[in-house]
C-alpha cells in the first residue's frame, strides 16, 4: 500500500497546471505519473504535439487583431479554454445526461451500449474542444472561404476547417488519441479508448453521408455541446475575444448559465429561470460580430486581402489540396505566410515580386479601401434571406450598380456582406425549454423571446478607392433598402 508521502508525490506528478486568463487554472494529465499498462499516450502529449503547437502561429481574430492591438490571442489559448470549459460543464451536467439516456433507454440499439464512463466521456470532450480547430488556416475563417473552399474531402464533402480537421483527426492524431486512458478526473474503466472519428465527430456538422440516427444516441447528445445556441466553443470564444480586446471584462454570466443547464431525454436543455441570462450572451455575442469581427476597419483589411488572394493564392500555397499535403500544412500558418510574403521583394518568381509591395502595404496595415456607406439589415424566422438582394456580395452589387448613373457604374468599388446568424432558425434550433408550470420540455423556440428575436443580420457595406460619387452611391443605396443608410463617419 502506498504511503501517504507516494500519494502526494503522485497527485502532483499526474498534472500539469495551467494558468488561463478566462479559466484559472486548467489541469492536465501529464506523462510524468505512472502509466496504466496499456497507456501510451496522455494529454499533454497531445497538447505538446506539432498539430496542436501549430495553432500558438494561428490568431483566434483573423484579422481584428490589426485593429484591436490587445486582441493577439491564439487559437492555442482558445482550444486549452475549450477544453477545460468540456471538464467543466461535464462536471455539472453528467449526472443528468446519464439520467436522460436512461430515460430512452428501451428505444437504444445495439451500437448505443455500452455507453461509455464518465471519465472516458470527459476525456472525449476535451479532446474534441482541443482538436476542433485543428484544421484552420491562416486567417482563419477567411481562408476557408477564400481558399479551402476551392477543394474537397476524401468523400467528396467542401473542405472546409471542420472537414480537414477531421482528415487530421484520423490520419495524423490516431496514435496519440487511441492511447489516452485518463481525464482529470480518474481513469477510463478497464477496456474503455478513445476512437479518433469519435473525438471527430462533436465538434462537425452532421454529414449528409452519414445520417445522423446511425451515431450512438449517447455521442449525438454530446454534439449539443458543440453545436447549438450556446455551446462550450462560442461560451469560451465570447468570454476570450471580448476580455483579449478590452471591449467587456464580463460579456456575460457563464456560472448562471451553466447553473441552469441540463440534459434531457430530448436533448440540452434551459429551465426558464436562466433564460434572461441566456438572452444576455446571445446579445453580448451579436456585439462582438457588430462591434469586433465585422468592424468596418477589420472588413476593409479583409477586403484587401481577398484581392490579394485572388492574385495569388497559388503562390501561397502551391501545393494543391490540403488533404493531400499535410506535411506541407502542418507548417502553413499566420506567422509562415506573412514571414514568406514580407521576403517577395527578394524573390525569383516575377509574379511574387510584381505583389511584393501589395502585401508590404498589408503587412504595415495601409488600407486602400474608404468606406462609404453601410446599412444593417434584421432578418426574422419568416423572412427570406436568401431571397434578398443582400443574398450574396454579387447580387448587391449588381442591384446598386444599376442604380448608379451611368458615368459612374464603372467606379471602382468593393460590396461585402458580413452576416452573424444570431440564433439557428427553428428547424436546426438543438436547444430545450424546461417549463415549471406545466413541468414539461420543449423547443427552445417555444419561447415567445427566443422564436420572435432576429434570427441573423447582415451587415452590408459599400468601399472604395476615394469618395467619388459618394451622395449617388448613397442614394443608390437608400433606394434598395428603403431607408437611410449608416453614414460612414460622425458627420
């Protein structure tokens, strides 16, 4: 039997401790304690390991971090964040998930048991909150749009950050993830691992390729947590972003509002008392799209860059899909691609000296785009969005050129669209209502706040060069959206 002295010496061998601005302190498993016989791996292999080390080299704010100059976190610090918020509402929200299987639980198959342990299934969730970013690029969200959304998966899916992410997953991070055997809190029971396409799978949209109903129920419940209303990315990403840029040292009140959450047989689940505070972090949310990410300044940097995408993504990277060169992508970050382009002055490729001064004026932040004019346009549950002229950029443009006269229609000018959906529209809403007084669960959408809020807005601006033409763009603008638009400064 061990003495107490062996206990203690092992207590604090088992982790490591990390110090987190939003958390406190995030405890790790750490491989200087004894390993279980068939334990290869813990988690700060994972962590320590270069796919992981890679997003230290990745901005959490694509570009916003040219405008807020506090605002330099990394997807590093927003996955360990991820991570310890999974132990965290785990913590609080287990007993009653166990509970809500058990509910249902004459209606499983097969594939749904044997549902795993409680430290299995924490370990699950931190490793998915650690890898769901794995497959970014730099810049972020930008590069899905304007890069990897040019290829496609193994399957024949968009590729996209989520889906490269699960490519990475399987085929780079099997070894370390099959060879955990403890979370935080304990180890697995005899027999338990985890399986890559697991961990894959709570942190990605379901796959039209793979109907959901064939995933065990108990892993479906878990893709709550990762995708709906609120989840343990967008509690950590709102809580990080707003503290890192200095706009709100509390956006909102995460202890209530995990306070009020729990599983039910239908799935995560507010009781009414919390939703006041739920309203709140929907709000401080839609702020930070408003006021953060699609700040005018922020969108005109991200005008700037796609056209130099445009011009030369090849050169970027020329080395295809990504799938197929992960070696290549494993090294492909904020810090390599800025490093690279700041050199082109220098380079052999005609091409990438012909650009050099283009991305020499982006790397010291000189913004050739001029806002001129912008308006915000609300979308509720019945409007048709995608009917819109405020549809796509495309669209936009055309219906404002058309508006314009005619010795002006040619006017070099850049129309972006920046939209935040501010809550998942009533089909594809995850989220349940407790209701006391009639001591039953609904659809979150049952609720008269939630169903009648605005269900996303985009914010439509206009750039240019110079300010020429100004007052008939402007009209031009008024007379698509029949109202004033937002003027572009104080006045």
């Amino acid at each position: 039997m061990p003495t107490s002295g062996k206990r203690i010496q092992d207590k604090f061998r088992s982790e490591t401790l990390v110090q987190d601005s939003i958390h406190g302190y995030i405890s790790i498993p750490s491989p200087e304690s004894d390993r279980a016989p068939d334990e290869t791996a813990f988690e700060r292999d994972l962590i320590d390991s270069p796919w992981l080390q890679r997003l230290r080299q990745i901005h959490q704010l694509q570009t916003a971090w040219l405008v807020y100059p506090t605002a330099e976190h990394s997807r590093f610090q927003h996955v360990l964040g991820v991570a310890q918020l999974a132990s965290r509402v785990w913590s609080l929200w287990s007993e009653s998930f166990y509970r809500a299987l058990d509910e249902n639980a004459a209606e499983y198959s097969g594939s749904d048991r044997p549902i795993p342990s409680q430290n299995c299934l924490e370990e699950l969730l931190r490793v998915a909150g650690l890898l769901h970013d794995v497959g970014h690029g730099p810049f972020g969200h930008f590069f899905d749009d304007k890069f990897l959304s040019r290829f496609k998966t193994r399957n024949g899916e968009r590729l996209t950050h989520e889906t490269l992410g699960g490519e990475i997953i399987c085929s780079r991070l099997n070894d370390l993830i099959s060879g955990l055997r403890r979370s935080p809190s304990g180890d697995f029971a005899p027999g338990e691992r985890l399986g890559p396409e697991a961990v894959a799978v709570p942190s990605t949209r379901p796959k039209p390729t793979v109907p959901d109903h064939t995933r065990p129920r108990w892993l479906r419940l878990l893709r709550d947590l990762f995708s709906g209303l609120y989840t343990i990315d967008n509690m950590d990403f709102v809580l990080r972003d707003a503290y890192a840029s200095g706009f709100d040292m509390q956006p909102f009140e995460l202890e209530r509002l995990l306070h009020y959450t729990f599983f039910t047989s239908k799935g995560l689940t507010i009781h009414q008392k919390g939703l006041p505070t739920l309203q709140r972090f929907l709000t401080a949310r839609a702020d930070l799209f408003r006021s953060i990410y699609f700040h005018r300044t922020v969108r005109a940097i991200d005008v700037e860059l796609a056209d130099l995408f445009k011009e030369c993504a090849d050169l970027l990277y020329p080395h295809g899909n990504p799938v197929d060169s992960l070696d290549e992508y494993l090294r492909f970050t904020d810090w390599s691609l800025l490093s690279d382009v700041a050199s082109w002055d220098r380079a052999d490729d005609p091409r990438k000296r012909a650009l050099a001064e283009s991305w020499r004026d982006f790397i010291n932040r000189k913004i050739n785009w001029r806002l001129i004019a912008e308006k915000t346009v609300y979308y509720h549950e019945q409007d048709g969005e995608e009917t819109s002229i405020f549809a796509s950029p495309e669209l936009f443009e055309a219906a404002l050129r058309a508006k314009l006269p005619e010795e002006l229609r040619a006017l070099p000018l850049r129309f972006d669209i920046a939209r935040c959906a501010f809550r998942p529209t009533g089909s594809s809403l995850r989220n349940f209502l407790y209701r006391p007084e009639t001591d039953d669960v609904v659809s979150l959408m049952k609720d008269d706040g939630i169903s009648q809020s605005v269900k996303s807005f985009r914010i439509c601006r206009v750039y240019g060069r110079t300010r020429d033409g100004r007052e008939a763009i402007v009209s031009a603008f008024n007379s698509l959206t029949g109202g004033i638009v937002d003027d572009a400064t104080n006045v």
